[in-house]
C-alpha cells in the first residue's frame, strides 16, 4: 500500500503522510479490518454448508432448517458480543488493547475450528463471537476517532474508505476459502481464515504506531466497585447458562434447538435492556437523550434490513446449493463463491455512491439520512420480491433449478439498499453518540445485525412449511410497508437527530 501514503499537508498535521487523503492511521486500520473480514466471511462462507455437511444429523429438510436458524442465532451472537465489547473499551482497556486482544482472540478460534472434532467446532465458533465482540465495535469507534474536530462529510468519507477494507476481505474471501473448504476439505478451509485473522494481527501491532493517542485510554474509566459490580453480574449470568445447559443435559431433554431458542430472545431482550439502561443514564444532557430517540428509529430499521439481508449467507446459500445451476463449462463452481457478489458489487458501487452524495449535496439536493433508510427498506423488500419469483421459477422448472441470474439480480437490488444504510448507519452513529457513550452506541448500531440475525432464527424456519415463492413474497411486502412508514416519520425523527445531518 506504499504507492497509496502521500504527502498532503493540507490534511493532515505537520505535512505527514496520508492514506488516499486521510490520515495515515486509517491504513492501520484499514488493512487490520480487511484481514479480519476475510478471516470472518471466509469462515462464514462455508459455515452453513459444513453444518449440513459434517456436524448435524437427520433428514436434509431437518438439518437444512436447522442450520439456517444456527447461522442466524451464531450471527446474533458475534453481534451481541459487541455490546460488552464496547463496554469493556469505554470503561477497562479503551479501544486500542481491546481490538488487539479481539484479534488474538479471533485467530486462536479460527485455528480451533481446524480440530476435526464437532466440541473444537463449536468451541471454535463461541472463540469467534467473544473475540469480534470485542473487535469490531471498537476499530470503527478508533475510525471516528481519527477524524475528531473534522467536518462530517470528511467523516464519511473516511468511513466510506474503511467500508472498502471490509469489503475486499470479503469478496476474496468465499474464493480462497470456499475452494478449499468445498472441494478439499471442510477443516482446512477454516484454517486459511485463521491465517488471514494472523495478518490482520500483525498488521495492527506494526502499524500502531501511526494511530497517536486514539483509542489508548477509556472514555470513562470504571471506579473499582464498578468494575467488582461488572465482574459479578458476568460471573452470575456465566453460571446460570451453564447450569441450565448442564440441567438440560441430565435430564435427557438436551436439543440444540433449545440454545438456538434462548438465544434467539436474548438477542431481542439485550438491546432493550441496552436503550432503557441509557435512558437513565444520569449524565446524558436532554439533547443526548433526543438524539439516542432518534437512534432507535434507526436502530429498529436496520434491524428489520439485516433480518433480511443476512439470509444471503443461509437461506440463499441453500437456494443457490439445491436450486440454482452453477455449471460453467462442465465444472461447478462452489456454493460458497456466491459470497464473494455482494462485496464485489459494494466495491464498485461505493465510490459511484459517495460520489453521488456529494454531487448532490453540491446541488442542494441530497437525500436525508432518514431518506437513505427507507430507500433501504424498500430496496431490500424489491430484492425478496426477486427471490419470490426465482422460488416459483425453481419449482415450476423441469430440472428444479434456475439460472444465476436471478441470484445475481436479488444481490445487485440489495447491495444498493446495504449503501444506503451501513455506511450512513456506521456514520451516523458516531455523530450522534454521546461522547461518553461512543463505544456501546457503536455495540448498538451492530447489535442491530445482531438482533435481525436473532428474529432469523424463528424466521428462517418458516420457509420449509410456507415454500420460497410465498416466504420471500411475504417479507418483501413487510419491508415496504416498513420503509413507507420510515418515510412519514422523517420530519419526527429529524428533529429528535438536533444539529446531526
């Protein structure tokens, strides 16, 4: 990336040099989150594939359904993780150890995953989702940092150029990884996303020295009786999970279906609990208190998006395996590399959207943050509307399958609806955190995902019993109605955001 530092003294203090025009920090950060995306999507690329393949039992049907409500509870988790994660770095170790120890963390699940063993597997998988926990809220939480005191259109800039980092790891990913996992072997396959987890490791540890001070220190240390407090309360909840699984087990009613349930309602119950503990806070000013009101229109739309969006990776990746023809030339490609579409797709159409948001605000005429979220909603239920008409295609066709198209065109629909809303929701939600705040806002703002990947653990099961045609049919009207509402609120939300555009 050497080609890419110049000097620009106009950016940046003291003539140093920058990254693309940003601060030189942002490579750091920039190529650490590339390689942990390829890490995760590499990973997640074959996970539900390996579910069906080597560790469930029972009918196809059974074990299909099962493993689409495994993915999204798995997904809600690693999200849900973010939430102490962000806790941790506000109030322990600040931003910059905890993305260091998220990443080791990471790597040693990855590497668990490796251990062709169904316990290693699945111990693997809760390594992942504590170590992203604390990754993932706190590196873009560091992003925001770099831009302390700038313009906010610098700001989304900034944050459109971080959205690439996740975007290239996640196109290659699927590739190297899928290959391998599919055609060679399952466990191989995890251990090249571990080796790209290493990277993103080694990555951060050089290149910290470019970050300055952002990160370094706890937004608001925690007292020790806070901190004695914190340790009891994970220490209680700790037990009683494991005192629940161990009950279940002896009483010989044991089925990972009741995990993927409980789990399911903490990923509804946790944010919540999140909203109302922050609402008490005794330190939010009431223009604080105004612009969290308006983060949690946001916050439920984004929820009700990735419920859908991410089925890409369960739902579709079974579609794609069982229903869609991917012959080329007499070989087939893997399952796995429909992954690699939607990233592709993003890279292209991110600069050609920043782009068009800045010739339009030249104009006058860019569209409200409230506008981009419900041109996502309407967006994303254009896209099951697709897939509605690809499940009746399929079921009506002699062979049961139907061409790529149909998938590539439900991933283009949604790759535009996901630039409307992730960039603008990543940014958004540092503008509109409180300062003391910023690390669990930006667990907030991923505990969506989270929470829409929860619902798709009761969601996904629907599609056995009510076929493609009408399942996806029925979530796309849902989506619409979702984003015409969003619509009429925007004046009401408009105010509640203050002085945040």
């Amino acid at each position: 990336m050497a080609s890419s530092l110049t000097k620009d003294s106009a950016s940046t203090p003291g003539g140093e040099k920058t990254f693309f025009g940003h601060p030189r920090g942002m490579a750091t950060l920039f190529m650490t989150e590339m390689w942990e995306r390829f890490s995760w999507y590499g990973m997640r690329g074959i996970l539900v594939l390996y579910l069906v393949a080597g560790v469930l039992d029972g009918p196809m049907e059974g074990r299909e359904a099962l493993a689409a409500a495994i993915y999204g509870v798995y997904n809600a988790v690693v999200y849900m993780a973010a939430m102490p994660g962000g806790w941790i770095a506000d109030r322990l170790w600040g931003a910059r150890k905890a993305v260091l120890v998220g990443g080791i963390v990471i790597a040693l699940g990855h590497y668990t995953l490796a251990i062709p063993s169904d316990i290693a597997f699945f111990l693997g998988l809760v390594l992942i989702a504590l170590g992203t926990g604390l990754l993932k809220p706190n590196i873009s939480a560091m992003v925001g940092g770099l831009y302390e005191g700038q313009s906010s259109a610098r700001r989304d800039a900034g944050f459109s150029l971080f959205y690439m980092a996740i975007n290239i790891g996640a196109v290659v990913a699927p590739l190297a990884v899928g290959l391998v996992g599919e055609k060679v072997n399952w466990h191989l396959g995890f251990s090249i996303a571990g080796i790209g987890m290493t990277l993103a490791v080694v990555q951060y540890v050089l290149g910290a020295k470019h970050l300055g001070d952002v990160g370094k220190e706890p937004g608001t240390p925690a007292s020790p009786e806070e901190k004695r407090a914190a340790l009891r309360k994970a220490l209680l909840w700790s037990g009683v999970a494991v005192a629940a699984l161990l009950a279940d087990i002896a009483l010989g009613t044991y089925d990972i279906e009741h995990v993927v349930n409980v789990l399911a309602v903490l990923g509804v119950v946790v944010p919540v609990l999140y909203f109302v503990a922050m609402f008490r806070n005794p330190e939010l000013r009431g223009g604080d208190r105004s612009k969290i009101k308006a983060f949690v229109w946001f916050f439920v739309t984004a929820v009700l998006f990735w419920m859908i969006y991410d089925q890409s990776g369960s739902l579709l990746t079974l579609f794609a395996d069982g229903k869609t023809d991917r012959v080329i030339g007499g070989w087939e490609f893997p399952t796995s590399w429909y992954q690699s579409v939607n990233p592709a797709m993003v890279i292209i159409l991110a600069p050609l959207f920043a782009a068009l948001w800045v010739k339009l605000a030249q104009r006058n005429r860019e569209p409200s943050t409230v506008m981009k979220f419900a041109l996502a909603m309407l967006l994303i239920g254009g896209s099951f509307a697709i897939m509605g008409l690809a499940g009746a295609a399929a079921a009506n066709s002699d062979t049961g399958k139907v061409t790529v198209f149909w998938l590539l065109s439900v991933y283009l629909v949604q790759t535009v609806g996901e630039m409307c809303l992730s960039p603008v929701g990543l940014s958004l939600s540092t503008k509109l955190a409180p300062k003391q705040l910023v690390g669990q806002i930006m667990g907030l703002w991923f505990l969506a995902t989270a929470t829409g990947n929860a619902l798709n653990g009761w969601t996904t099961k629907l599609n056995a019993p009510l076929g493609d045609a009408l399942y996806y049919s029925l979530w796309a009207v849902v989506a619409v109605v979702a984003g015409l509402a969003f619509m009429t609120a925007g004046r009401k939300i408009r105010a509640l955001m203050g002085d945040v555009r």
